[in-house]
C-alpha cells in the first residue's frame, strides 16, 4: 500500500484513475486510450535504455567473424527491437507472450474464438495485454481513421494490369505519404523530443487504411474492380476479409488469426530490418513502412506464402491429389535438383518447427481436417524434413509460416496466390510500426554499420 502511495505520488496517471496496481510493484494501464498508455511508459524506457548505456555501453554482445560479415550478418546481435524477440528453438514471443499464451489471452470478437490483432496492438505498443474494453477502443480509433483519400483509388486505378500486388500495395503507401503527419512537423521545426507523437499518428493512420487498400488491391486485381463498404460492426481483421468480398465466419476468424501471427518476428528479417533502417534516417512511417514491404515481395521472405502454393499446384497438376510420399519425395528431390529452394522450409534464425505453422495446423485440423490441400501439406511435413537433413547444409529443414498460410486462404475461397504477401504485409504493419513509434520515443540514431571491401577483409585476418 505504501508503495502505490508513492507512486500516486509520483505519477499524475496514477492519482487520476489511470493506471492500477497489480500485482507487486506491476502497474496496469486503465485508460482505454493507446496513446495516453502509451505516453505514460514513455518516460520510464528512455531512463531505463539511458541507464543501460551509461553503465554497460562499453560490454560485448556478441562478435563479428568474416563468415557473418559476408553471410548476411546473420546470428550479430546488433539492434534494438522492442516489440518482440525470436529463440531459435521456441520461437516467437510477443512481448514476451508466446503464439499459443496470446491466443488464450488476447480479447476475441467471440467466445473460444482467435485473437483480435487490435489486441495485438496494444500490446506490442504498451508492453500490456489489453483488457476488451481496450481492444475495442482501438477498433473505434481504426475505425475513424480509415478513410482512404480518393487520389489512392485513382494511382491504383492507373498501375498497368500486371503490376504484382506487393508493388501495388507499396505505391498506394507511398501515395498516402502526402499527408504525412510526421513529415509536416519536421518540416515546421519540432523537438526531436515530441517525434514519437506524431510518429504513432501517422502509424495509426496508416493501420486504419491498409485493409481498405489490400481489399481495393484484391477487388481491381481478381473482382473487376467491384469495391465492397466496410462493415460498421466488424473488427480491423474480419474488415478486411468482408471488404475482399468474404463473409463465411470461420473465413473472419481464420482473418483474425492470420492477422495477428504474422505481426511481428524480431527487427533483424528483411521487412522489419527494411523499416527499421529507412525510418532511422527519420524518413516518415509511409517511408519506411512501404520500403520494408518491398522487402517483403521478396521469394526468400513473405512471397514465399505465394511461392509455396505455386509449388503445391504443379504437385496437384502433375500428380494428383492422391500423391504418394514416394511420389512427393521426387517432387521435392526435383525440385532440389534444378537448383531451387523448397518454400515455406527453412529459417534463418529458427532451429524448429515455426509455432506459426504449428497454430495454423491446429487451425486447419479443426476447421478443414478433410481438406485435400491440408492433408498434402501434412504429407509434405513428413517428408521435406529428411530430405533437407540429407543435403547436409540446411540449417533449418523445418516448416515455417509461409508453408501453412496459403492452405487456410485456399479453404475459404481466397484463391488468387499472388495476393497473399499482401495479406502478410497489412499484418506485419502492426509489428514494425509500433517499434517505428518507440525507435523515435527512446532517440534511437541513424542505422550505419561499417562495410568492408574484401581486400580489408583481407587485410585485417592477416593481421589477426
Ligand atoms: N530449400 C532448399 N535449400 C534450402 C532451403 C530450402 N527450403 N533452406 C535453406 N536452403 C539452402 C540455402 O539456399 C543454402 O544453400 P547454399 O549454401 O547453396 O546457398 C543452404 O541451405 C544454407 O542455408 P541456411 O543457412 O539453412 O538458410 P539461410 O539462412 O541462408 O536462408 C531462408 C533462410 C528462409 C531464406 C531459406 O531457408 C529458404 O530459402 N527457404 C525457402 C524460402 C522460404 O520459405 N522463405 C520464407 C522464410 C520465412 C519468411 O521470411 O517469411
């Protein structure tokens, strides 16, 4: 009691009803207002990052060698990233908070249902799991943000016919960049102090507008350009399903979900990193956002949803839906064989099975378990595993996000493959703009690591 009473002390929040004690010494938002929750960590993180330079600044994370400097840096601890952290083996934690523990506490738009990525949200922006009064504040503050201004519609509109989704999806951000909130206060002179703010308006706006613009992407693309409303009544996940034009329940749920699990998966991917890096030259949220999805077009990263299925279709095509694990083990060794990668296999950070995958089988087993595509992919876990083991150089020969989520689209009638990064890409706004909003709230600096020619390589190992 004595402790909370300091702290009514000390924290304005706190003596108006803000924030609650739970727990000892835990403190718990109130307030259903993301911003205000947010605003009031603020202050306390940039102590905290503060203290850890001043008294450990100088300590070793973790060293360099010239395979990592030429292999893609990987394994280098190197970047600050809030919002989530990947252990090879486990896999993803949002804040800490597992794939299986979020899907049991976050709010739901209905009973024993999937998360809402609204919940998400607010999480991965305040470090807390929101109660549902708070989800649905954000709902209400999507809601009121997602208008799309009409010159989208018309670049959109004026993208030759076979511009790929992914760059559709980049230019349209791109295009809303003039209304940049963020942009406008730099350009008037403000406290770099005060950027986060405008940072999260921006960030939020852009959240509220990207299933208005995916759903437009998909209805020009495949629908002839017939646009569905938005529902008054649906969360930001199952919008966006309903605005593609789907309305099936288990569809809206399998929305909610798909949503939420592709959100984030640490800072150092090509599309978190991509984000990351741009907004660190202070380059606005549409900036930075629409670069990290030119990442994300990429078949080794998020295309590999749409590369994924293209490979189930040729097994389809040339064997049948009755294929024999003989027969897939030909596939895969053929398609080994002319020098390509199996997609959704492999990780570069992973070590296991991606609980990614893993949700969306349990998902699949209980929605779809008679499914032909489903049980193909259940055959192609048994086999692709071993076969990648017997190459000797894959690091990972398990399946990853992008082996499962093309099945559940499929399903409910989302056939059109070529669109399914830019469902990856709406959901992983979530992830790198809430850390954009706190790599501006804690100061983080412009990204610039050193390069080396190889002759310096050489240089420096001879001298070693
Ligand atoms: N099929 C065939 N070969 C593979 C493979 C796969 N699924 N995964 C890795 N390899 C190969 C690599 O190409 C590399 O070969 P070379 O030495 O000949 O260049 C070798 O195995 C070692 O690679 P690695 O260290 O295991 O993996 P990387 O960290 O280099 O790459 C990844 C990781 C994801 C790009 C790779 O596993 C891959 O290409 N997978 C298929 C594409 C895919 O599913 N990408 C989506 C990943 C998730 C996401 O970002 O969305």
């Amino acid at each position: 009691m004595r402790a909370v009473k300091g702290l009514l002390q000390a924290a304005p929040s706190l003596r108006e009803g803000l924030i609650e004690a739970v727990g000892v010494g835990g403190l718990r938002t109130l307030t259903t207002d993301l911003k205000a929750s947010l605003a009031e960590k603020i202050p306390a993180e940039q102590e905290r990052l503060k203290k850890l330079k001043k008294e450990h600044g100088s300590k070793e994370l973790g060293s360099c060698t010239v395979e990592a400097a030429i292999g893609g840096m990987r394994g280098i601890p190197a970047m600050l990233w809030e919002t989530s952290l990947l252990d090879a083996e486990e896999g993803i934690r949002f804040r800490g908070h597992s794939i299986p523990e979020l899907q049991e506490k976050l709010p739901k738009a209905k009973e024993g249902g999937e998360p809402i990525p609204e919940g998400l949200l607010w999480l991965l922006m305040t470090g807390e799991v929101p109660s549902s009064e708070q989800a649905a504040s954000v709902t209400e503050m999507l809601r009121q943000r997602s208008k799309v201004p009409d010159h989208v519609y018309r670049v959109l509109a004026a993208q030759h016919p076979n511009t790929h989704p992914m760059t559709q999806l980049a230019t349209a951000v791109l295009s809303l960049q003039v209304d940049s909130k963020f942009a406008a206060a730099y350009r008037s002179g403000m406290h770099k102090s005060k950027y986060w703010d405008p940072v999260f308006e921006d960030s939020m706006d852009l959240i509220a507008k990207l299933p208005t613009i995916a759903a437009a992407i998909y209805r020009n693309t495949y629908k002839g350009g017939d646009l569905v409303e938005a529902s008054s009544s649906l969360d930001w996940g199952a919008n966006l399903a309903h605005m593609m034009g789907f309305t099936d329940d288990g569809c809206l749920e399998m929305m909610r979900l798909y949503q939420t699990i592709h959100a984030d998966h640490e800072g150092g991917n090509v599309s978190a990193h991509a984000t990351h890096l741009v907004g660190s030259a202070l380059s606005d949220p549409y900036l930075s956002y629409a670069a990290g999805m030119t990442g994300l077009a990429g078949p080794l990263h998020g295309l590999a949803n749409q590369e994924v299925l293209r490979w189930l279709t040729d097994v389809r095509q040339q064997v049948g839906d009755d294929v024999t694990k003989e027969q897939m083990r030909e596939f895969v060794w053929a398609t080994l064989k002319s020098g390509k990668v199996v997609p959704g296999f492999g990780h570069a950070v992973l070590r296991k099975t991606d609980p990614r995958y893993t949700c969306q089988a349990v998902f699949a087993r209980r929605h779809m378990p008679d499914y032909p595509l489903y049980r193909l992919t259940a055959m192609l876990y048994d086999v692709v595993p071993d076969i990648l083991k017997e190459t000797g150089k894959v690091k990972n020969p398990y399946p990853n996000v992008d082996a499962h989520s093309g099945v559940l689209l499929q399903y409910y009638g989302i056939t059109e493959e070529s669109f399914y990064t830019v469902l990856f890409g709406v959901s992983r706004a979530l992830g790198v703009l809430s850390q954009g909003v706190w790599s501006r709230a804690l100061g983080l600096p412009i990204e610039r690591p050193k390069s080396l020619t190889m002759a310096a390589i050489e240089q420096r190992v001879a001298q070693a």
